[in-house]
C-alpha cells in the first residue's frame, strides 16, 4: 500500500477526451418571430434568449405576451434575495412598457404571491407604482415598513391610493432614509395632505425636481408659491409655471403672470398661458 495518499483531483497522467460535438441548433431571433411564435418562445426561454424575447415583447406593446411575461417570472419564484434575477428583470420591464390593467395585475399577483424578492421585488414595486397596479392594504403595509429602503421608497406610490395607509407614510416623512422620506412626502403631496409640505418645502429649496413640483402644487403655502417663482427661472421653469398656473391662489397667479410677461417672444410662444 502506498503511504502517500492519492490525488483524486490531479490529472497527472491522464488524457482528457475530447467532448463530444454538440448539434447547434441556430434560433431565429425575437425580432424575425412573429407575435405568436414570440409569445410562445417567453416562458421557457433561457438566460441568452429571455431578455430578447422579453423586451420584443415590450417593444411591441403584446398584451397577448402578458401571461408569457408572467410565467417566465414564476419560473424563478423564491430566487434572488440577494441578487436581480435577468429572467424576472426583462419581464417586468417588458411588462411595464406594456402596461394597461392586465399588466397591472400580473404586477400585482406576482408581488401578493412573494414570486419576486430582493432586488426583483424592488423592481416590481415601482412597476406596480408606474402602471398602477392595486395591492391588498396588509400588502402594502408590509412593504411600507420593509427593511430594504428601497422598497419602503417605491412603495409609497401604490399605497398613496389607500386612505387607511395614509398615517403610515406620514410615519415615513420622519424615516432615516431621505429617499423613503421624499418619496412619501412626493406621494402626500399628490393627494393633498399638508403633512407633507415641510418636507416638500425643504425639498424645493434644496433638490428640486419634476416629481417634487408636481406634489407640492396641491399643498403649496406662500412660501413654496415664492419658491416656485424663483425656480421658474431655472432649467425648471416650465414645471414650475405649469405648477403656479394651477394653484389656485392670487400671488401663485401674479407671480406666474410677471413671469410669463418677462419671457422672450420666442419663450413665450412654447409657454402655457
């Protein structure tokens, strides 16, 4: 017997075979498909073929793919706490290009069911916010208070159409992650709660954007309406009009007016009056 033990894992000696040649079989690509052949190719497409497929289908606006898209997702239900799954990626994109009702519960159906987590469960809660997707109260609640902030943050757009949610995102003005906390004061400000000026005066002030614009509109107070008139001036002068042309208040009128009446011919002709 010998005292040295044996290497199983060494090659020292031995000739590998050469792999037997595989058939190759050559697919047509998603554009060449035709909409059935697409649709039908998505739920058991692989890793190379799948983001193809997926994204023809969005592409095309196929309502018809829509339970393809779906059945490609359950396909990899309970994966992906930690990492995007492509497969699932793809068809929530694809599916929100889509959109309409029937993408809106595909959305929703694969949330309720937990088929998407991690990342993919991030994705598909501002899916189900961009196409307006409806999700049960106890739903939301949970994902209101999920510990992934990003989930908390996308999440407020669904759960601002729920009255019963609303002292919840309230809670979220004051949560330590100033994204969760934008995106409820952004989703307060779309239905007109007060609650959320503070933040989204704050936010005028500091980080102005489209969708803080927009939010502040219905609760704006003298100072967010003297806010909006300096932003005018900026890059984001049309949101900013836009926004003062619909509060219903004098100065937001007198400062939209003294605004407009100073802007170029050329501006002006672009402008909403």
């Amino acid at each position: 017997m010998c005292d040295q033990q044996l290497d199983l894992f060494s090659s020292s000696g031995i000739q590998a075979e050469r792999p037997l040649p595989r058939s190759v079989e050559l697919r047509p690509t998603a554009t060449a498909l035709d909409d059935q052949a697409l649709i039908a190719a998505i739920p058991e497409s692989n890793l190379a073929d799948s983001i193809a497929l997926a994204t023809e289908a969005g592409r095309r606006r196929l309502a018809a793919a829509i339970p393809s898209l779906e059945t490609l997702c359950r396909r990899f239900s309970g994966f992906g706490i930690d990492r995007m799954v492509p497969e699932q990626a793809a068809a929530l994109q694809a599916l929100a290009v889509i959109s309409g009702r029937e993408a809106a519960q595909a959305v929703s159906r694969l949330i309720v069911r937990g088929v998407v987590q991690g990342p993919a469960l991030n994705l598909a809660v501002s899916t189900a916010a961009r196409i307006g997707s409806t999700l049960p109260a106890d739903v939301l609640r949970s994902l209101l208070r999920h510990p992934d902030p990003g989930i908390r943050a996308s999440v407020c757009g669904c759960a601002r159409r729920r009255p019963e949610l609303i002292s919840v995102m309230i809670d979220l003005l004051e949560d330590l992650n100033q994204g969760v906390a934008r995106s409820a004061a952004c989703a307060l400000g779309q239905i007109g709660r007060i609650e959320a000026r503070p933040m989204l005066a704050k936010l005028l002030r500091e980080e102005p954007s489209e969708e803080v614009i927009d939010a502040v509109s219905s609760v704006a107070d003298e100072e967010c309406i003297v806010q909006l008139g300096r932003i005018a001036r900026t890059r984001l002068s049309d949101a900013a009009l836009n926004a003062l042309e619909g509060i219903d208040q004098p100065r937001a009128n007198a400062i939209a007016t003294a605004i407009h009446n100073a802007l170029p011919p050329c501006a002006k002709s672009g402008a909403i009056g």
